[in-house]
C-alpha cells in the first residue's frame, strides 16, 4: 500500500511535467484560452493582487502621448515629432503560463505605441536575416554590407552587426536629421561638450541612442531590399496568428530608395513618435514565440542560435542583449527572481517578459516604468513552487 502511494504520487508528478510542458498557440483571432486549473499554479488571492496593482500604478505621464513624448526628452537639443503618435489607453496587461491566458486587465486588443519594445522586433528582424545567411556572421563590419557612405571613414568602419544590436556602436553622424551626440545627452555638460566629444570605441561602452537604432533599421532594410514591416509580417507576425490591426511607422520624411522603389525606413522606438503601434495580446503572441525558443505549433520562426545570441550579455553592459533587457546582476537586477528572465522594454511602461523558467509570459501596457520589478517579484509571490 506504501509502495502504492509513491507510485501514485510519482504518476501524478509525471502527469503535471507532461501538462507543463504542452503549449497553446492561439489561431488568429481566436479568443484567448485560458489555463484550467489555474489554482494548480497560482495562489488566485495573490495573483489579483498583482493585477490589482498593474492597475492601481498607472504610468504618470500624459495620456496624449505627443505631450508626454515632448515632456520626457525635453532635455535633447532639436528634439521634435518627426512621425506618428495616438494618444494612448489605460493600464492593460496579460499574464501567460504554457501560452493559456491566466489573467488580463483593461483593453488588451487596443492598439498602442509601445515605443522601444520595438527595438526588440528590430533585433528579431536581425535574426531572421542571420538564419536566412543574409549577415554571415554578427562580428561583421557593417559597411561590408552596406556601400553607400553610412559606414564609412575611420571611426564607422569599425562598427559591427553585434554594435549596433547591442547599442554600443558609437556610431557617428546624422539620420532622417537626428544627430547621434543630441540624443539622450549626457546630465552633464552643454551642446558644445556634446557636440565635440571624441565618440567612444566601437564595443566599449553601451549607450541607449534612438538614432544609431534608426541606423540599424536603415542598413537592415537595404539589406532585406523590402520594407521592414513587410518582411515582420511575412515572417514571423503572420505565421503567429498577429491581427491585421498592428503597425510599424518610420518618420514622416525617412524615405529611402531600393531597386527603384522608395521604401520608408521604420523607427526602433518612438521617442520622435514612430515606432510599433500594436495590442497587448499581439505582444503576448510574440513573447509565447520566445518562451518556446522560437518556434510556434511546431514550425522553427526563430533560429535557437539567434535567441542565445540575443540574450548573451554585452560585455560593456550586463543587462543587455541584442536589444533585449537580462535580468544579471547590474543595474536592473530584479532581486530574488531568475537572472534567466529577459524582457522588452518600452517607455511609458511598455513590457513582455519572458520567464522561461516558469514557462511564464507577462505583458503589461503603462505601467508605472520604476514599478515593474515589484509587479514581476508580486507575480514571483503569486506561483505555487
């Protein structure tokens, strides 16, 4: 009978392993499954707090987001709208386990700006022209692959794939009118110090800079000789149910020409306005495509050599990736939860988590930003280990 009983219990954990690992892939425009048994996980009580708070800690800025975006980076010489904005919504939010839909809150299909989480779709673009042998390998130089004068001179032809992803390229110049030294500035200083400062080495120091992203963007789209939301859309947002509804917006005036064609270079973020606009539950599909190491029903999307990559720490900065954020010690540590947990990031309180450890995907949408390691260590609370 005592043996029986650790059969029994052996049976059982085996049983629960088999559930935790199936997936649920959502057809397109179906309405989100939700998990079961929710309580085999979750401590309900604890999990309503959670969404309690996402909604309680709504981010502060102004919900016209032209007035915040000016309000936030008043500090950058020259700053402007160069491109699209939409005033935005309330505080939504999906939590995800194995994919099935284990709490929302407010309208999780309203389109949104979701500004740099779309850096993470730039770099996932990357990826997919790595697995498809359009960069060889992500140490190249850049200006092997593109001629025109953007790579060029001493200080750029230094600049690798790897740079530009990991944001410390240094890159030197001007794009669509946006110079490199007048975004995001140092604290210190004046225009004159910004402006003459000698650019760092390629590789050696990580700065967060919406123009070298923009950079990217154009030398992936002369690499792709296609629009980049049309290459997104054909290969990955598609083949993971994405709706119709989602956008992705370059500046007013960066238009570029490829083959005769004029094509408009998107943005990797939207501090200029530009950027993804997209609903909490088309992040939500994206995420599960990464909790599952990029594949979705089966079909390898994303190559898992490129996922490693992209969530391998810079050696200039510990907690970033090839445009994702890694939760290593540093200086976005999120204390006592997985330093395997990696996420997007967006202003404005913009984020997909992924939390592969618990086969968990969190999104939330205006978020207070400086709140979100307490809602990711309250959701930790909330799991039965």
């Amino acid at each position: 009978m005592k043996n029986l009983s650790v059969f029994f219990l052996i049976g059982c954990f085996t049983i629960r392993l088999t559930v935790a690992q199936e997936y649920y892939f959502p057809e397109q425009n179906e309405t989100w499954k939700q998990l079961g048994e929710v309580e085999t996980y979750f401590n309900s009580e604890k999990l309503e707090e959670v969404v309690k708070f996402a909604e309680a800690n709504e981010y502060s800025g102004s919900r016209d987001l032209r007035i915040a975006i000016l309000k936030g980076f008043e500090r950058e010489p020259f700053h402007e709208i160069l491109g699209p904005t939409k005033k935005r919504g309330g505080p939504a939010g999906m939590i995800l386990k194995n994919g099935y839909l284990v709490a929302s809150w407010g309208d999780i299909k309203r389109v949104d700006m979701t500004f740099s989480v779309t850096k993470s779709f730039l770099s996932t673009v990357a990826g997919m022209a790595f697995d498809q042998k359009l960069i060889a390998n992500t140490n190249d130089k850049v200006g092997g692959y593109i001629w025109d004068g953007t790579f060029d001179g001493q200080h750029n032809s230094k600049i690798t794939w790897e740079h530009l992803l990991q944001q410390n390229s240094a890159w030197s110049g001007e794009l669509w009118g946006g110079k490199d030294w007048a975004d995001r500035p140092p604290k210190e200083g004046g225009i004159d110090d910004w402006k003459f400062e000698k650019p760092k080495e390629p590789g050696t120091v990580m700065e967060y800079n919406d123009v070298r992203v923009n950079v990217l963007a154009y030398a992936l789209t002369h690499l792709w000789r296609k629009p980049l939301p049309m290459v997104l859309k054909e290969n990955l947002m598609d083949k993971i149910g994405a709706s119709t509804t989602w956008r992705w917006h370059g500046y007013d005036h960066a238009w570029t020409e490829i083959d005769g064609i004029k094509m408009k270079s998107v943005t990797g973020g939207g501090h200029s306005g530009a950027g993804m606009f997209i609903s909490a539950e088309d992040m939500a599909r994206f995420g599960v495509l990464f909790l599952n190491n990029g594949k979705w029903r089966g079909q390898r999307l994303i190559s898992e050599n490129w996922i490693s990559k992209a969530i391998r720490p810079s050696l200039p900065n510990a907690n970033y990736g090839y445009m994702w954020w890694l939760n290593r010690k540093g200086k976005r540590h999120w204390r006592g939860l997985s330093e395997n947990i990696y996420y997007a990031a967006g202003f404005g309180g913009n984020f997909i988590v992924i939390d592969k450890e618990n086969d968990v995907v969190a999104v939330t949408r205006w978020l207070e930003p400086n709140k979100i390691g307490e809602f990711m260590e309250k959701l930790a609370a909330s799991m039965r280990k």
